[in-house]
C-alpha cells in the first residue's frame, strides 16, 4: 500500500524520532519540550534551536519558551493583530513551527500578543510589558526585534488618539499617521518621524525614545550608527547627518547606505530644473547626469560601490567605482535577485575584488570589472568560488551547453550546477547525456550514474547535485553504478556507500566543519503495524535515527545547527511530543573510515594544485578540441580573448597568442522531417524530463491501480495531474485536488506523453528552455494566462484563466502582475502560458505582443509626450465639474503649470486674482502652457472655490500626486505653490507662498 504524499496540511507534520541511538560510538540524546500531551503548536527560533510551544492550562493557553512558562492567557493574537486559531492536540502535528510568535535574530529573545479578559497584553521573555483595553478601536501589530534582540517594537492604535509605537513595552508618543521604525545595523539605536494628531501636518521624530524637532525624512542609519535623513525646505533639499547638513541640493532622492564600511551614495539635482546626478560620499559620479539609477550595491568590506545605470535611449550599462561600462541591452542587477532563490548573476565576489555580471544585447556576456567575454546566443550562468578567487560559468548556445573554466572551454551535453570547492582549488559540475554525470576538475567520474540531492525547502538555488567538504578534500555525490542500476547510494570520492534496495532519495547533506564526518537522510521502507517512522538520519554512513513527516525538513531550515565539533542539534516530533535531539560524532570513526577497505568506482580527480588563474582569464583564451567539428561553433559563442589578457598570458608563457575566432558563417540547417523529429522526441530520458520542466505534461494517465493509506484509490487509466518530475519518481495529484501522491516513472505515461509532445516541436522549440528565456528577453509575451489557482493572502485570489501582466523573468521564477487586484507576485513560469507563448514567437518574428516590443513602444510614446503628460494620463478633471478632462493629445502644452492652493489660505486667495488675469490675458496668444490645480480639498470645495474665484482650469487630486514622481518631489508643505515645468518634468520655476507672484513673473518671461 502507497504513502500519500498529502495536502498542505500533511507536509507540515515533522519526522518522529526513535529516542534510541543504532550508532554505538555516537552519543544521541533527546530533550522533551513543552507538556506533554497538551501542546498545540510550536516555533523554532532562527537561531540557537530555541523553542516556543502553546500548551493547554485546563480551560487557558500558555506559552513555554525553553522550558519556562508564562503567563496564563486566554486566546493568542497574531502579530498583524488578529486572533491567531490553533486548534487543539489532535492538530499539533499539523502546527509544527506555526505559532505566532516572534524570536530575535539570534534566537535569545522572545515575544507575542495576548488577550486576557478583556485586556490586551504584550509578553517579552515570559513577562507581561505591556497592557490596553480590547475593543473595535484598539488594536496593535507588526511586532518585531531589531538586531541582536536589542528592543522590541510594535505599533498601539487607537482609533480616537492616533497610533504609536511602543518600544520595549514603553508608548511612544501618538501620531496621526503610522510612524515607521528604522534600526540601527547593530540593533541598538532606532528612529522614526511622527506627526501631530490636530491635523496641522506639523511632523517631529524619535531617537532613541527622545522626542526631538523634525529633522526631515527617509531615515537610515549608515555602518557606524550615525542617523540619515532627507530634510525639504523651499525649493532646496538637504541630506541631514545626526542632525547636521551634509549636503543641499534642489533634490535629493533616492539613497543607498553601505551595511558595512561608511559610504552614501545619492542621487542630487544641484539646483533647480537641473538633472539628477549620482553622488558617492558627497562626490559626483560623472556620467550620471539624467541617467536613471536602478540599484546600488556595495562590496562586503564597504569600500566599493556598483551602480546600475539605465541611459535616456534605454540601453543599461554599470558604473564601478566611478568608471562607465558599455551599453547593453540589459544587465543583470544584484538589487533585484532575492539572496538564495536564484543563482547569482551580479555581484561582488566574497573578497571584494571584483565586480561581475551578465550582460544581454542580442546575445549574452559575462562581464568581470570591465572586460567583457565573446557574446553567447543563450543563457550564460557564472560560478563564483566560495573565496572569490575564480569565475567560471556554464553556457547555453543555440542549445548547446559548454563550461568555461581556467581558460578552456568545451562542450557538454546538458552541463549544469557548475560550482567550486569552499577554497576555490576545485570545481564540479553536472552533464546529462542520456543519464547524468559528474566531472571533478574537468574528469568524469566514470561508473556513476548521478540522482542529484533531494532539493530543500529553504535553498532553492542551492547546489543539489553533490556537495563539497569544507577543507574541498572531499565531494559527495548520490546515484547508482553504472553496471548494476539496483545498486544505489552515496558516492564520496569516487567510492561507493550502498543504501537499503529501494532507497533513491538522499536529502540535507551535510559535512561537519572539520570535514571528518557526513550526515544525510534517507527514507526507510515501514513495515506497517502503525510505524509511521519513514526516514533516516546517518552519520558517516550508519543509521543514528528515524524519524517521521520528512517534509517538514524542507520547512524548518532554523531547525539545524551546527557547531565546530561536528554536533548536530535540531527539533523533531517523536511519539507526538516535540523534542530537542542533539547528536554527536564519535571521535574514533568517520568519512575516512567509512571509506576504508571499500573499492573506488572511479578515480577520484586529484585537487588542483596550480595556481588559480584570475577570473579575466577563466574567461579568456578558450580553445576547442583540435579535430572536434562540433566544437567549432563553440568559438564563435564562448571563447573569450581579451587583448590585455592575452599579453599578459604571452609574457607569462613567453608563447604568442593564437586567434580561435573562425571566419565562416555557420551554415543553414535545413528542415527537419517527421522521421528526425520522432527519433529526436525518442532520444528524451527520465531524467532529462525530470531536469525540464517546460517538456513535463500537465496532465497524465495511470497505468496501474493504486491503493493507499486511508481508503484512498486512483484506478489504472485513471487521468491525474503532474505536480512535479524528480530525478527518479513523479508527483500527481487527482483532478479533484483531494489527493497527492508519488509514484515511479513506469507506473504512468508521462514520459511517452513529453515525448509526443517534444516530437511536435521545430529544432528552435526544443531548443528554448526557461533558464534560456531569461536572457532572451525579445520572446517575453506582455502578458500571460495562469493554468492554476492562487491564493495570494488577504482575500486576494488569482484564477486559472486570468491573464496577468509580465513584469521580470529570473530563474525559477516569473514576476507578474494582476492588473485587476494591483497585485505583483512571483509564480513558477510552467503555471503560465509563457512557454508557448515563446515558442510561437520564435518561430514567427511578427507574433505578439511582445513585452520589449510593448516597452519600446511606451517609451517612444513617453519621449513624445513628456513624462509629466504621461503622469497625468487619467487623473485630470474639470476643477469646477470635477468630471474627466484629459489634455488634447493633439495639441500637448510645452509648459505645464501645477498650482497648490486651498479656499481656506488667505494668501492663496491672496494671489488667486493675479493668476486668474494672468491666464485670461496669456492663454490665448500662448497656448503652450497650461494650467493644473493641485486640490486640497474635496472636489465640491474645489468647484465652488473655482466659481468663485473664475477658473475653470484642469485639476488633480493632491493625494494623485503620489503617484507622480516628477510632481511629488517637488511639492512643499506650505501653500500656495506655484510650479512651471517642461514635459519632461524639467522645473523651470518654483514659487512657495510670497514667492509664488516670481514665479509666475518667470513663467511670462518663458513665453515672450
């Protein structure tokens, strides 16, 4: 009888623990946590394995943190305010690390909300702190620590007196609107700006618990604790440093603080109407004048800076450390990749020493500091050393895979998951020839069959097909011989640890710091009576434990750790009781002996022992084999010969350089007939499928009956869904959704289905892969169509059918947006239709829409009207019928004049009859220019303020302005204000209160 692999619910129960040690040499100890029977759910600190349980105190609740219980409550409140619902003991298993309770970074500290009676609580490590009423007009959220456990934080609103935050269990003063809390990087200062509750907009701050005048806005702290702001005044903005001017510029938006070391970098417009220029600690970067910054990424030590430039014409390049790149197309930029979800494509290596990206035109490029390789038609991946002492990278052209390393390059057939060992001697990646491969130092490991690491949960980028040793002396990998299939298990250096007959799945491999010891976990095959216990821990090769609910492993990536010798301690369910394990290696085995007396498979490769060459020439000088036609092409797309470095390697090796870039053109490929394409379709594996996912099926038949735990069935022929190909078995579910389960490649029909499929496919089609989409970014659709449900949180769900608006494509994942909702999220691209999509548009150069051809479309639009035009698309009214009037696109206005005022000013009302006469007298002999009322009040006070003062010109509400960067960043807090900019949000004159009649004196000027 199958296991089902079930529904959310099932896969957050946590594995059982046996409580016995099978290893003698190793000492393994257990620790029960929270009461026994009575625990309802739990959470696993960060750091330092603390744990958090809600355990039943007859009628009332408590939570125990290590042990110690605290006070007796009646119901647990989340920490966006609301109550959060457990459930009793028979869900525990279900709860394991849900509870809504907040650890501090390194796990010392901790805290919740309360109710209790008819009062609210907030506890910090077990004791009461703080205590308010609970009603509809109270509520209090967002709690949280700042850096070491330093202060706690959270927000108290009351619906009559305002909002306020209170620090530590101390109320801070109220405020109208929402302050926001900025920490320091050490966790031991904090900040934020409130304002006044009469409604004035009068703002103040709050450093560290002192109520202090506003001294601006934006607040950061730099490295060394000093405070940041950005302080606006009449036309002149400063950047304020603990309270001091440090700069003063017309603008001053937007800015990037290093973590580390001391450096500000900001964008400045020196005075008024001139463009933005980029400044670094006060300096101006030349070349960033009207250039647009998207990002801002420092180097680890703090002394170097990389910034991401997007020109006027569209073409993005990098500036490093105040030196221009070229321009592409695109480049890759660190600031947009979330740390961990992907493979990283720009960045600072480890050491600082180098800046690398990728680059795209109509092809790709890896760039390091500014010499640039030969351009690739595909995907090109970098690999960096953990040391930052070499870049390497794997390549996807016209698809082929190749891997450049220590200045040769060579072809591959599915190369992929290239990295380096931790000091950089060492590399190893993985080819898919018809079954997978590993190659340590550019030699295959002959004799294995590589089934890569189960993926977990917490590292979706991580390397998953092998592992290397901290001291790189040794690499892991999973598989099977060669010459037996039914031989499975762990291959360290070459040499073979069987597993049990029937064991595929080898999940968190992890080498203990000293590199003389391996755990792993693997499944056990139960032999029912009730046993749910279906997984292994091993250390160096001998079961130490077993445990239940492995997919809660995936889950808790808090739940292991480490330390220097070697023990590992984590959190497990055990008899349905939470529980501490800690276990530690024996001093008398290990990988060594584990390894003795077992035959090697293959030859383990030796460590390299010269010299690492720089990352400049990794990516240099690559050469084909002599002979190899089929690495010809790999000249044109690949190799790298930069002319610097080919000198340097000529006075190195005293031997001259030798061109590899061949002349001829690639020939023409002829037209692919049924036959070739049925034989190609025929060559796909299992475990190329399993490797892409844009070839799996959505949907597959069942080719034998299958019964599981609980009553449950799926009949042979039944149709089922594809959830997900692994290396070695496939996940479905039923149409209903009711059932997930696993099962093996043979027991359904999804490989001849992916192959029926892929023989329909052109050569092009086949060819396209998502990783290589994400360098082509001329094949992205504008929009997509979901083939799955999704619940976004908050009552927002996106439906199968519903078409979403592409924003970005990173590997692994598609950035979207719901225009319907105003919602962007991130979804796998196989729940999209953007594969097929892709694959008409590269066959058919006219298909469409197109997200580039789309963009460039806008920002010739964008050019043209001006991007204060554009700002104002669908905002603009009649100020005296408040009913849309949109600017006549026929006749755009030169000059747009924005006027701020209010019927309850006396000084706007003051100045209004001057305007009024002015645009009676102007406007018809210059109809360049127009007038744009800012209201400040509700569209009805505006219209009968307009009446009254006889104007009847176009209007935008003031909250509007948000949404207009070039309008909002130029408003002040006093009224009126009278701003004249061209279309192109150039500011051409800015009149604040008394000075609003100069501007309008400098507004005539401009049109005589």
């Amino acid at each position: 009888m199958k296991a089902v692999r079930g529904s959310f619910a099932a896969v957050m129960a946590v594995f059982v623990a046996t409580g016995s040690s099978l290893f003698a040499s190793a000492q393994v100890n257990e620790e029960l946590i929270g009461v026994q029977g009575r625990w309802i759910s739990s959470k696993v600190s960060p750091r330092g394995l603390h744990t958090a349980v809600l355990v039943m105190k007859g009628s009332r609740f408590a939570v125990v943190v290590d042990g110690v219980e605290g006070p007796r409550i009646d119901q647990l409140i989340g920490t966006d305010g609301q109550p959060a619902v457990m459930g009793g003991p028979d869900v525990a298993a279900n709860q394991v690390n849900l509870l809504q309770v907040v650890f501090s970074d390194n796990g010392e500290r901790c805290a919740y909300f309360a109710k209790v009676g008819g009062d609210f609580i907030a506890v910090l490590d077990g004791k009461e702190i703080f205590r308010g009423p609970t009603s509809y007009n109270n509520s209090r959220r967002g709690m949280f620590f700042s850096a070491g456990g330093k202060h706690l934080f959270f927000t108290d609103s009351d619906g009559d007196a305002g909002n306020r935050i209170v620090v530590d269990g101390a109320p801070g003063p109220w405020s109208h609107d929402t302050p926001e809390v900025v920490t320091s990087h050490d966790g031991a200062h904090y900040a934020y700006v409130g304002t006044v509750t009469d409604y004035t907009g009068t703002k103040w701050a709050v450093v560290d618990g002192k109520q202090v005048k506003y001294f601006g806005r934006s607040l950061r702290f730099t490295a060394n604790g000093s405070l940041l702001s950005i302080m606006d005044g009449q036309g002149v903005a400063a950047l304020i440093l603990n309270g001091k001017p440090l700069i003063q510029a017309a603008g001053i938006e937007p800015l990037w603080v290093s973590p580390t070391g001391g450096m500000v970098a900001a964008m400045v417009s020196p005075k008024p109407g001139a463009q933005m220029v980029l400044t670094v600690n006060g300096n101006v970067v030349p070349g960033t004048e009207g250039v647009g910054i998207t990002g801002v990424s420092f180097s680890p030590d703090g002394k170097r800076y990389a910034a991401v430039c997007l020109s006027v014409s569209g073409s993005s390049f990098m500036i490093i450390d105040g030196k221009r790149g070229l321009d592409y197309q695109s480049v890759s930029d660190p600031c947009n990749t979330t740390p961990g979800f992907a493979p990283q494509t720009a960045g600072f290596t480890s050491d600082s020493s180098k800046y690398f990206y990728v680059a795209n035109t109509s092809q790709a490029f890896l760039v390091v500091e500014d010499e640039e390789s030969d351009g690739v038609s595909g995907v090109i991946q970098p690999a960096v050393a953990p040391n930052g002492n070499r870049i390497g990278f794997t390549a996807n052209a016209n698809g082929r895979q190749y891997v450049v390393i220590e200045g040769q390059s060579k072809e591959y057939r599915g190369a992929n998951n290239l990295f380096f060992s931790p000091d950089g001697s060492r590399y190893a990646f993985l080819a898919y020839s018809g079954t997978s491969s590993l190659y340590v130092d550019g030699v295959e490991q002959s004799g294995i069959v590589v089934s890569p690491f189960t993926r977990t949960y917490e590292m979706p980028a991580a390397n998953i097909g092998f592992l290397f040793s901290p001291d790189s002396k040794h690499i892991a990998v999973p598989g099977y011989l060669t010459a037996d299939s039914e031989k499975r298990g762990l291959f360290i250096d070459g040499q073979f640890v069987p597993q049990s007959k029937g064991i595929s799945q080898f999940r968190r491999p992890m080498f203990t710091p000293d590199s003389r010891h391996l755990y792993w976990i693997s499944p056990r095959v139960t032999d029912g009576g009730g046993d749910r216990d279906n997984f292994w821990l091993y250390l160096d090769g001998v079961q130490v434990a077993k445990f239940a609910g492995a997919d809660a492993l995936e889950r808790l990536p808090e739940n292991w750790e480490m330390s220097a010798d070697g023990t590992l301690r984590f959190v497990a369910l055990s008899g349905g009781e939470l529980k501490r394990f800690k276990v530690t290696p024996p001093a008398d085995t290990g990988i060594e002996t584990l390894l003795a007396g077992v035959a090697p498979v293959t030859a383990p490769a030796p460590a390299s022992t010269s010299a690492p060459q720089s990352p400049i020439a990794a990516v240099a000088g690559a050469l084909s084999k002599p002979g190899d036609s089929n690495s010809n092409q790999l000249l044109n797309v690949v190799a790298s010969v930069v002319a610097a470095a080919i000198q340097s390697d000529k006075k190195d090796s005293g031997k001259p350089a030798e061109s590899t870039k061949p002349t001829a053109a690639p020939p023409v490929a002829r037209a692919e007939t049924p036959a070739e394409a049925a034989a190609e379709a025929a060559k796909l594996t299992w475990q190329e499928l399993a490797n892409r996912p844009e070839l799996w099926p959505s949907q597959v038949t069942v080719k034998v009956q299958m019964d599981f735990q609980g009553g449950a069935s799926v009949r042979a022929g039944q149709n089922v869904n594809v959830v997900q190909i692994r290396a070695d078995e496939i996940d479905l579910s039923t149409a209903d959704g009711q059932l997930n389960f696993v099962t093996a490649p043979e027991e359904c029909d999804a490989l001849e289905v992916a192959r029926a499929g892929y023989a329909k496919l052109t050569p092009k089609q086949r060819r396209l892969t998502f990783g290589s989409l994400v360098s082509s970014k001329e094949l992205w659709p504008l929009k997509v169509v979901l083939n799955q449900t999704f619940d976004l949180g908050g009552g927002r769900v996106v439906r199968a059918g519903d078409e979403m608006t592409v924003l970005d494509f990173q590997a692994g994942k598609l950035l979207v947006k719901s225009e319907a909702l105003n919602v962007q999220f991130h979804v796998a691209p196989q729940a999209t239709d953007i594969m097929a999509q892709c694959r008409r548009f590269v066959e058919d150069e006219s298909a469409g829409p197109r997200l580039v051809a789309t963009q460039k479309a806008a920002e010739e639009r964008l050019k043209a009207r001006g991007i204060v035009v554009t700002e104002l698309d669908g905002r603009l009214v009649n100020s005296v019928t408040a009913k849309p009037q949109p600017l006549d696109e026929a006749a755009l206005p030169k000059y747009i004049v924005f006027l701020r005022g209010s019927s309850t000013c006396t000084i706007t009302r003051g100045f209004m009859p001057s305007m009024v006469k002015f645009y009676n007298e102007q406007k018809p002999r210059h109809p360049e220019f127009e007038v744009v009322y800012i209201m400040t009040e509700s569209p009805g006070d505006t219209g009968k303020f307009a009446r009254e003062a006889g104007f009847s010109w176009r209007a935008v509400e003031y909250e509007s302005t948000g949404y207009m960067p070039s309008v909002s960043r130029q408003i002040d807090g006093k009224l009126p204000q009278l701003i004249v900019m061209d279309r192109n949000g150039k500011v051409l004159a800015n009149g604040i209160q008394n000075g609003a009649p100069a501007a309008l004196n400098q507004l005539a000027a401009l049109l005589k």
